[in-house]
C-alpha cells in the first residue's frame, strides 16, 4: 500500500528522486498501469521531463489496444489497454506500478510496448510480494 509515502511529501519526493536518479538518460518515456501507476508514474516523468501515458483497464480507453489476457494464481485477467501516440518505435520505455506480485501485469505490458515497436528498460515497482 502506497498511502503512507503519499501522505508524507517528504517521502514521496524522496521515491520520486531515487526513480528519477536511476532512470536519468535512460528512457524515452514512461507508461504507468491502472491507477496506482497513474499516481507514481507522473511526477517522475515530470523529473525526467519525458511524457507518460497510460496503461488502462478494460473498457476505460476506446479505440484502444491490448496486448492478450494473462493469468494470475487466482484466474485470468484482461490486459491492459493504450492508445498512445507518446511511444514510438525505437523508444526506450520504463512501466511504472505500485507493486508486483505475479508479474502478470508487467508481462503483459512488457508486450504492449513491444506490439508499438519500443523496448522496456525496466519495469519500476515501490513493493515486492
């Protein structure tokens, strides 16, 4: 849970600076999972003055594209969804989310970014379970 770093300025710039320090000149912009990437995703993008876009739920994005469902140890899941003129072909993508637990999730996102022709650097997560 993210809410205690949230609540804190102090902490949650001090997360933002330790992303931002590792990723300095190493990407081409950020994409952030449905919702907690969306709230950690932005403000190191803004650090690193390259864009972000979103990787969103099913149903949330029209005329959006996916990547394929994945499973998790308690059933499937749908993918997520971008329709986002940011990545470009050749881009060096870092994806962004609270927590990994499966993988799922980033997996299915790592396939994503490279569906639109790009490479994920890394995928950044504040909680390992």
């Amino acid at each position: 849970d993210i809410n205690g770093f949230c609540a804190r300025p102090d902490i949650f710039q001090e997360v933002v600076d330790v992303f931002a320090a590792r990723y300095r000149g190493k990407i081409d912009s950020i994409g952030g999972f449905d919702a907690r990437g969306f709230v950690l995703g932005p403000p190191i993008a803004l650090a690193l003055k390259v864009p972000f876009f979103m990787l969103r739920k099913p149903g949330k994005m029209p005329n959006a594209i996916g990547s394929g469902g994945y499973a998790v140890e308690y059933g499937k899941r749908d993918d997520p969804k971008n329709k986002s003129t940011v990545v470009k072909p050749g881009d060096r993508v870092l994806l962004v989310d609270d927590l990994v637990a499966t993988g799922g999730t980033l997996s299915s996102g790592v396939e994503l970014v490279r569906a639109m022709g790009a490479t994920v650097v890394e995928c950044a997560c504040v909680v390992e379970l």
